[in-house]
C-alpha cells in the first residue's frame, strides 16, 4: 500500500516538473506583435513612415490612365482556373490582408490587417482586421470573409492556392476582428505565413453559396481602391476610382493609386498593338523586341517628345525567359537529348543578325543577382545541401554543356548528332530515326506572335541540319493559353519572375506535385526529388547565408537537369510612354510599377 503511495506521488511530481518544462519552453519561444513581416531579418520601414520608397507623396492626382492588353476576356473571376479573366481584377479590385513593398526584398506590411502576432518559429499567425476596412459596397470586412476566401481558395481555386493553403492545420476566429491560422506540425515553411498575408479577401456576400465557381461577367466586389466602370467584353475594360476607399489614407497609399480612372483597350495581335500606341491611343508599351526599340528612336514622336523611351534599370533577378521542354513527352524524358537540343540555339548568331547585340544570354534562373550559381565554385555548404550524387551529376552535366556551348555551330551539331545516336537514332534520308519504333524525331513550337517566329525559324534551321523536324506552330492568344495551361506541347515560351526573395512559388514553377496541375507554371514538367528537397530548404532557412547556399543550389539543380533552354534577357526594361504619363523618381527593386505613376501636369 506504502509502495502505490510512494509510486503514485512521484508520478505526480513528474507530470508537475513536466508541465513547468514545457511551460518555460513556451514563455521561451519570443511572440511578435506588429504590423510589418519579412521573410529575413526586420523590415526597413518602421512602424510610423511616409510612404513607400518607390512612391511619390506629391503626385498628382486624376486623369485617365490608358493601357492595353492582347485577346480578350470572359471573366471578371482572376481565381480560378475557368475562363480568362480581365486584366487589372486582382490587384484594382481585391485585397489582400497585408501590402508588399517591392522596394524591398521580401516585406509586407498592414493593409487589411493592421496588426499580426506570430512566434519566432512562424508557426501560427494571428491577423486583426483594421476597424476602417470595408468593401465596395460598404459591408465591413470581418473574420467571417478571411475564412470564406481562405476555404474557397484551398479547395477550388488556382494550383498554387490549394497548394500553400492545404498546409495549414487549423484556422480560428478568435474575436470580431481577428483570425489565428495554424501550420502543419511537420512544416517548417517560415514564408508561408507571409504567404497567408498576401491571401485575396473576397467578401462572402456576394461569392458564397457557390458563386466563386462561376467565371462570369458579374461586376466584381472587394475592397480595393477601384471599382468596375464599363465592361465591354473582349474589347475594354475601365476601373473607377472608389471615391469611398477605405485605405485612402494609409502610409501605404500615399503617392499610390493616383489616377482616377484605368482604361484597357484589348487587341488581337502584337502589331496592331504596337500602332495603336504609336498613334496616342495609350500610355505604355513595355518593349522586348530589340528591333522594335532601336527603329522606335527614330519615330518623329519620339522626337518631338510625345513619347518618351525609358531605359530603367532593375535590381533583382533578371528571370527567366527560355523554352521549356514537356518532359511528359517520352522524346524529351531523356535528359541528353534535352541538353543537345538545348546546344544547338544559336544566341550569337540570332543576337547579332535579329536584335543588333543588344540582348544578354541568359544562363540561369537568377542572373544579375547574388543569388546565381553561374561562374561560382560550390560552396561547402551548397555541396552539402545538394549531397554527392547530385554534386558529381551537376559537375558532369553542367561541364559538358559549357564545353559544348564553346564551340561553333559545326561542332555542336557533330556532338548533337552523337548524343542522338548514343541514345538509339539514326539518320535516313536526311531524317532522325528512333532505330526501334522507326519514328521520325519531330517536335512542335507553340508560339503566339511574330515576335516569336523570328528566333524560332532559325533554331527550327539548326534542327534541320541533324534531321529534327520543328513543327512552329502560330495560335491566337486565347488557344494559345488553353493550351498552354494544359500542357498540351512539346516546346514552349515563357517567363518565369525572380525575386530577391525566391520561396514557395518554386514549388509551382519547378515541384514535383505541381507537374500533373492544370494550371501550373511547371511547364517542364519536374519531378526531381533533389530540386523538392532544395525547395524546402529555401523556404525553411533562417538566416541569410542559408538562404543564398539553398538559392544557388537550387541554380544549379535547374541548370544541370537541361528542363529550360536559356533564351536571353533585357539589359534594361524597354519602357515607351506618352508624355502624359511620368513615374517618380525613386524606383522600386522591380523597376518601374504602374500604381505609383501619375498625369504628367508639367
């Protein structure tokens, strides 16, 4: 009897001396309470400022700001997959529960949420509503609306959505004007309560009882700092400045969202596009055509100073713009085959003789930057993050390629041939042979415009020479995108943006589990466990040094795998306007942003 007693007293002393362990662990973990985040160290603004560095405080305010867009539309629904929808709608019309400054790498600061509290260890975040906030149509903003948008988006809407939002455990509504999101124990994602800040706030109102599925022309409500004006489908679509706009008057705001109205003409083609512009009937026509920039100097309203060309320099990344090849097709599974395709683009020749030398080649996905791998030495701490196998992978297949980028045309198409037929193709009759199944080795381009066409007709000559027959293929726009967002391809153009701050959108570029989603910017269709693992490793790095190494791993591991032929990049951004438009002077990291512009009244 003395024995239970002694055993059941000590037992009860150990839960006591756990419960105070686990409670000093608790008071331990350091709670924040703010209204700014970013993703490494603390934001540079503090908690009382002006403005943002790229906005001007002075601007003036009114006009008619006029842009333009290419094919039409058939939604006035930006999230889901269904439809297309109008350009402008996610960021003139909905909000998101906190700002991000793009004059920094990787900072957000309160919008819709005044305040956040999160832990060290990011692995909850708790958002308190300002009191102010408010839709369009004067219903306040509440905790009920952020866990409408945060259950409609996870389940239906966009790939990248129903991927960041599935890793959440649990959300709460802890009062009238505060929501808590809790992250999956086993996640150690410290972006992806930045994440769940940038999340759309869509007033549940007016898109519950299954109206978010829809993909239809019905004006759209949300608390941004324009509303819907005219909708001419497949032809314009204007914004209004909300006159009742509840964040007029946040630091954030100031300098921000001057013109009163934001009209969009669409077009069919690039080229009508173009003369449009030359002929006053918009503001801004970003350039990417070398050919088109140079004769542009030349125009008489250029001249005479009705347009204004505008070299603007960028600080991060400069992206990448390259040729992804659908790894889904058997014919480009094998990644020497991917890597003689690859060698045989002709930069030099196609930079000289269509773009007057004017481009950079592009080499990697973060070229310009700190972040790039191109021309450095592995790191101990990249090569212990990637691990020997894909060390000596990444050495093999990245040497070989700099070898063969280093010969001339002759040459390359020699080691091209060879690397052919090493892998079971012959040439007949001037045709490259899969020696088993006797299929010709013909691929096809998916290109929408002339633009396009001009690099594609002398890469298609170089295939030509070994027996590979492309296919180019020119669509509209609209087909363009269907079948560009359901895979349906062989070789492909895009660009994919890069940031200082690189975190979970590389899941929806290069993930595994993102290859078999509809809607997804994995074009290449990746699966490669080592480029998931680095993923993880950039988004769960705390400090900075760990960040950069899992960055330029990451480089590496895309570079090396052959997925995307590198075409080339902008030295700067090639920007005409009129000269009734003018930005500040201050740019973001991202160049020039259309939100901080005004009317010219000089």
């Amino acid at each position: 009897m003395t024995l239970n007693i002694k055993i059941k007293t000590w037992f009860m002393i150990l839960i006591i001396l756990l419960v105070i362990v686990l409670a000093n662990i608790v008071s331990a973990t350091e709670i924040y309470e703010q209204n700014s985040i970013s993703m490494h160290g603390e934001p540079s603004l503090g908690s009382r400022f002006d403005s943002y560095q790229h906005a001007d405080i002075n601007s003036t305010q009114g006009g008619t700001l006029k842009l333009s867009s290419l094919g039409s539309y058939d939604s006035m629904n930006p999230f889901i997959i269904k439809g297309r929808s109008a350009y402008g709608i996610r960021n003139y019309i909905f909000e998101s529960l906190l700002s991000r400054n793009y004059s920094e790498p990787f900072s957000l600061y309160g919008l819709i949420a005044e305040k956040i509290i999160y832990p060290e260890d990011r692995k909850w975040i708790e958002f308190h509503i300002n009191e102010k906030a408010h839709f369009s149509d004067g219903n306040k903003i509440k905790p009920d609306d952020v866990l409408f948008s945060f259950y409609q988006l996870r389940e239906f809407g966009r790939p990248n959505h129903r991927s960041y939002y599935s890793r959440v455990k649990k959300v709460t509504i802890t009062s009238d004007s505060s929501i808590k999101f809790l992250i999956n124990d086993d996640d150690n994602d410290r972006e992806l309560i930045l994440i769940l800040g940038l999340m759309p706030i869509l007033p549940e109102h007016i898109y519950g009882n299954g109206k978010f599925l829809e993909a239809n022309l019905d004006t759209p409500i949300g608390s941004g700092p324009y509303t819907v004006h005219k909708i001419d489908q497949g032809k314009n679509i204007t914004y209004a400045k909300d006159p009742n706009y509840w964040a007029e008057d946040l630091s954030i705001n100031n300098g921000m969202n001057n013109f009163e109205k934001i009209s969009i003409d669409y077009y069919l083609d690039d080229n009508s596009r173009f003369e449009a512009f030359k002929a006053g009937l918009f503001d801004l026509y970003q350039v990417w055509d070398p050919t088109r920039w140079n004769n542009l100097k030349s125009e008489k309203k250029v001249i005479n100073g009705d347009i204004r060309l505008l070299n603007i320099s960028k600080k991060t990344p400069a992206g990448m713009l390259g040729l992804a090849m659908n790894t889904r097709k058997e014919k480009l599974s094998n990644i020497n085959i991917r890597s003689a395709l690859s060698s045989l683009f002709d930069f030099e020749w196609i930079n000289k003789n269509l773009y007057h030398g004017l481009y950079n080649r592009t080499e990697g996905f973060y070229d310009n930057s700190y972040l790039s791998s191109v021309n450095t030495p592995i790191s101990s701490q990249e090569a212990s993050l990637m691990g020997t196998s894909a060390v000596e992978m990444y050495n093999t297949n990245y040497a070989n390629f700099k070898l063969l980028k280093k010969k001339n045309m002759r040459d390359k198409l020699q080691d091209a041939m060879k690397i052919f037929q090493s892998n079971g193709y012959i040439l007949e009759n001037s045709k490259l042979i899969d020696a088993k199944t006797q299929e010709p080795f013909v691929i096809e381009f998916l290109i929408s415009d002339k633009r396009q066409e001009k690099y594609a007709l002398n890469y298609k000559k170089n295939l030509e020479k070994i027996g590979i027959e492309l296919i180019i293929t020119m669509v509209d726009s609209t087909q363009y995108q269907k079948r560009k967002q359901n895979f349906d391809f062989d070789i492909i153009e895009h660009f994919w943006y890069a940031s200082l701050s690189p975190g979970n959108e590389q899941y929806f570029y290069w993930g595994s589990k993102s290859a078999d989603d509809i809607g997804s910017r994995n074009y290449a269709g990746i699966k490669d466990q080592n480029i998931d693992k680095m993923i993880d490793n950039l988004i769960a790095s705390k400090e900075k040094e760990d960040f950069i190494a899992a960055a330029k791993s990451l480089d590496r591991l895309l570079i090396s795998g052959h997925y995307i032929i590198p075409l080339f990049h902008w030295p700067h951004q090639w920007v005409a306007t009129s000269n009734r438009v003018k930005q500040p002077v201050t740019l973001s990291l991202d160049g020039y942003k259309i939100n901080s512009w005004s009317i010219n009244d000089e």
